[in-house]
C-alpha cells in the first residue's frame, strides 16, 4: 500500500470512529451518570467505575414518575390507533381513486403537518377547557392527533400508491364493497407500512412537549417529557441531575431498543414521508 | 353499455371516497383548522388566560397601537423582533451545519466498509432520543461546575476557565446551535443517504476509467444529482427549525438571549396570560411559516419542471 493510499485510509477510519463517538457518546454518558450518586456524580472519570441503583429508586419514589410513564404510553397508544385508522381509509381514497380536489386536498394535509404547534395552543386551551378534559389524558389525545394525524395520512398514501393497479378491481368486478376491498385486500398488504407509521407517530406522540407542558397542571397527569423536563429535587437551586439522567435513561432505552430493532422500516418510513412528497 | 357502467362505477368510487375521507378531514378541522380559526380571531381581542371565555375585540390594536404619543404593540416589541432574529439565525447556522455533516455522514455510509451496518446504527440513537432528554443530557454535560465538556477542554488546555455554556449569552445561542445538529444530522444524513443510494453507477464507472478526481466528481456529478433530494432535506428542516420551542425551552429556558418565536409566543400566552397578545404572536409566526411554505411549493413546482427538460 502506497503512503497516500495510507493516510487516505486512516482518515477515512478516523472518520467513521469520530462520527460514532459524536453519535454515542452523550447517551452513554448519561448512563454513566445515571448509575452514580452523592458526590460520585461529580466524578469526570469517562469509564463506569460503580453500579449504584440510587437515582433509579429515588425517581419513582420522589415523584409520580411510575404513573408519567402510564400517561405517556396511554396518550401515545391511543393516539396511534385512532391516527392509524383515519389515516388508513384516507389514504385509500387519495392513494388509489381520482377525484377533484385530491391534489387540493393532499398539499392541505401536508402544510397542516408543517406548521407551528404554537399556532393552535389558545385555539386548542379553549377547546379542551370548553370540552372539559382540561389536565387530562383525553385532552392530550386530542391535542396530539395534530402532530400525528396528517404526517400518518401522508406516509400511507405514499405506501398505498405502490401497490400494483390490478389488485381491487377484479374485487370490484365481483361485486365487492369498497369498505371490503379495503380490510380485505390493502389491510393485509399494508402491514408492513402500518408498523412503520405506527412506530413513527408513536415515537412523535411519545416525544410530545408543548401541549403536554401547557395542557396539564398536575404532577400526576404529566407525560414523561413534562416530568423530565420539570424535574426538581430538594432545594430549588440544584436541579438532581442523577434522578433526571435516571429516568432519560428509562423513558429513552425502549425508544432506542424499538428503533434499532425496526430500523429499516423507520429510514423506509422516514425517507417515504420527506423524498417522495 | 360496457362504457356507462364503468363511469357508474368511477362515480360509486368516487363517492365512497369521500366517505372514507370524512373521519379524517372531521379530526382534522376540529384539532387544526378550528383551533387555527381560533387563536388567528383572538390575535384581535383583548382575551385573557384566567378568564378565557370574555373578552371583546380590539382591532389590531395587538400588533400595533398609538397611544398618547407612543406606540404599542407586537411590531414594536424589541422583544419580539429580538425572538424573530434569535429564531432565524437558529435556522440558518443550524441547517447549514447540519445539511454540510448530513452529507460527509451520507458519503461515509454510502462507502463499503466493515461494520457499516453498525455506524448506521448508531447514528439513529440521537435521532431516537427524546428532545427532552437531549436537552437535558446536553444540559448535563454542558453544566459550568461539573460538566464533562468543560472537564476534557480545560485538560486539553483549549479554555483557561470553566464556561457558562447555556447561561452566557455569548455561547449560549452556540449550545443550542450544537445539540440541535446533534439531533437532527441523522435525519438529515439518512434523506440523503437514501437520494445517493438510486444514483446511477454508469457515470461513476465513466469518471473512474478517466481519472477525474474524486472530489471534482462530488462537486461536479454527485452533487447536481442529489440536488432534488436535498432541497427537500433542507426545506423540511429549515420549517422544522422555524418553530423550535422544546429545546430552546428546557435548555436555556425563557431566557432573551436565545428565545425563539414559539417560546416568546408561548410566554406571552402561559406566563403572562396574555392570551390575545400572545395569539397574535403565533399568528405572525403562522404567517411567516405559511408564506414560506407558498413559496416553496411554488417554486418547488418550477424546478420540477426544470428537472423533466
């Protein structure tokens, strides 16, 4: 190998190792912080030098932290379901028929999941205050479809337009209804791009931080980001920042468990909803 | 015959359409549209938090107002523009950063390597990981005592003191600058790894045969071809970058030097339970993010056409 060959190889190596550390590093540091308390936090040693439970204990004992993550893993579920089913029949109408105004339709859906959470927050406070679901879940659940809903509609009719043409109208042809041809044939074919969006707005739902910060009023009825994020210990002036890394790592370890698992359905999901719109 | 009953059929088509799309378009006017219709009607009024349900309209008053020899109002507010400025320089440090380091991680993982599958892996866990927890991970390892940034920099010698990284108003717009494009150059890596993955090898394999450098063939090939892709990345983020709020709040929080249009709106709205005055701040960021969206669909459609010649 030839000097230039060399030095060409080892930077491109040092490269791969410099974008991988960037990547992982602040994640495995806060589960080296997480695993150690008192005065050990203070510690800059970059290696686990103990395993000590403490911030994990405190954190469901000093706050709701067990019933947060419920609310979350409520809130998100639901919302994914409902987004799932609206967005499976929405995206059969504008995937797969021609009619005026799809285009019309399609670029609304898309500018919809564009625009700024804040711009609905007084519109949506008095809707969910006059609906009475104020500081609770069900107001959540209604607050977050905005996130969901129209990135799920989109996703979907890209996935929908894909499938070959000849696949419903022999069903029609029989006599089918469009509400059969539907869960019969495109329910099952479209699994895979179900997981996909459904994983997506999970993580979405699941991420949520201003409607859940401005929406709720009660430590009880937070999601986990609200919790994290408003976290506080014994005195006002030191934030316990072993507890705080303590339930990132908890909330963030299934987040990043389910995107590795799934990841090359989420990039399919990722690039279907940013390079084909 | 054949003919009548395929229109009849279209026509039954087109008609159970719309009935599948009404859930969906019902949702969608009543958690967007009617919200929207909402906070744009309250920019006008004098409507207040504790009391939502009275308030009397008030012209445009909110946005700019003279009274007694003086004006008033959201145009006026050095505040607001000071929110405004914070917002756009956000937008273009960070997208700029991030669109340069999404395409060295792209090219990186589009090469044939041993344990590519690996470094793509871990490049999704930034973007995996909650904005919150970023913030706060971040928030931890930038703290002026005990954060392990200061640590490696003062024992390299590159700082002579611990920095106040998210306190400082100096750096503290920087901190937020750095662990958005933490989080978001997968994202960006990922969309443009998937436009090199559907180039063509053809004019690659040309390049190669004629000794072209391979950076002139980045500039002058690979370049021009993502271009589409790329566009769309950076347009998406740019919108995304536009309505920044969790960050900015959790790291630095409602502090002047790095608030942005959704924070300032927000403590408009919240904090101060100015309802109507902070509804006419979300409306003028509304405004701003819908003629920028206007503008890039119509543009959008020019240069897709540019592209079929």
């Amino acid at each position: 190998m030839n000097p230039r060959r060399f030095v060409a190889r080892l930077a491109f190596w040092l490269l791969i190792v410099a974008i991988a550390v960037f990547s992982i590093f602040p994640f495995y540091y806060a589960i080296l912080s997480s695993f150690r308390s008192g005065s050990a936090l203070f510690s800059p040693a970059l290696l686990p030098d103990r395993v000590d439970f403490a911030n994990y204990v405190s954190v469901f004992v000093e706050q709701p932290f067990g019933r947060n993550i419920l609310n979350s893993i409520g809130v998100a579920v639901t919302v994914v379901g409902f987004s799932l089913f609206l967005g499976l029949t929405a995206a059969y109408a504008l995937g797969r028929v021609r009619f005026k105004g799809r285009g019309v339709l399609l670029f609304t859906i898309l500018g919809v999941s564009m625009f700024p959470q804040v711009a609905v927050l007084s519109g949506m406070f008095e809707l969910i205050r006059a609906l009475g679901i104020y500081n609770s879940m069900p107001g959540l659940i209604l607050a977050n479809l905005i996130l969901t809903l129209p990135f799920t509609v989109w996703v979907l009719t890209t996935f929908m337009r894909e499938l070959p043409k000849e696949l419903e109208e022999a069903a029609y042809v029989d006599g089918a209804s469009p509400w059969t041809v539907v869960t019969r044939i495109f329910l099952p074919l479209m699994w895979p791009a179900m997981v996909t969006t459904g994983l997506l707005a999970f993580i979405a739902a699941w991420n949520e931080f201003l409607f859940a910060l401005t929406f709720t009023l009660s430590a009880e009825q937070r999601t986990v980001p609200v919790a994290i994020a408003l976290l506080s210990g014994a005195s006002q002036f030191e934030l316990p920042w072993g507890n705080i890394m303590a339930a990132s790592v908890i909330v963030t370890v299934p987040v990043v468990v389910l995107v590795l698992v799934f990841q090359r359905r989420i990039v399919a999901g990722l690039t279907a909803g940013a390079v084909k719109g | 015959m054949q003919a009548a009953n395929a229109t009849e059929l279209t026509r039954a088509r087109v008609r159970s359409a719309w009935m599948f799309l009404l859930p969906m378009i019902v949702v969608l006017a009543l958690v967007a549209g009617w919200p929207l219709v909402r906070t744009i009607y309250f920019a006008f009024t004098d409507a207040n938090l504790s009391d939502i349900g009275s308030y009397s309209f008030i012209g445009f008053a909110n946005f700019l107002e003279y009274y007694e020899g003086e004006w008033f109002g959201l145009l006026v507010d050095t505040d607001w523009w000071r929110a405004v400025w914070n917002t756009l320089w956000f937008t273009v440090i960070s997208v700029s950063i991030e669109t340069v380091l999404g395409l060295v991680v792209a090219l990186t993982l589009n090469a044939h390597f041993p344990g590519r599958g690996v470094l793509r892996a871990a490049i999704l866990i930034p973007w995996a990981i909650p904005t919150i927890v970023s913030a706060k991970m971040w928030g931890w390892m930038l703290h002026d005592q005990f954060g392990i940034l200061n640590d490696i920099l003062l024992s390299l010698g590159l700082i002579a003191k611990p920095v106040a990284w998210t306190a400082s108003p100096d750096t503290a717009m920087w901190a937020v600058i750095m662990v958005d494009v933490w989080k978001t150059t997968p994202f960006m890596a990922l969309l443009i790894l998937a436009a090199l993955q559907i180039l063509p090898s053809d004019c690659y394999e040309a390049a190669k045969v004629d000794g072209i450098h391979p950076v002139r063939v980045f500039f002058r090939v690979t370049l021009p071809l993502i271009r589409p892709a790329l566009m769309v990345a950076i347009i998406f983020r740019a919108l995304d970058a536009l309505r920044i709020f969790d960050l900015i709040y959790v790291l630095t929080s409602n502090s002047r030097d790095t608030m942005s249009m959704s924070v300032y709106a927000r403590q408009q709205l919240v904090d101060f339970q100015e309802v109507g005055y902070g509804s006419a701040a979300a409306t003028a960021l509304f405004l701003i993010i819908a003629v920028l969206i206007a503008l890039t669909l119509t543009f959008g459609k020019v240069r897709l056409g540019e592209d079929v010649r």
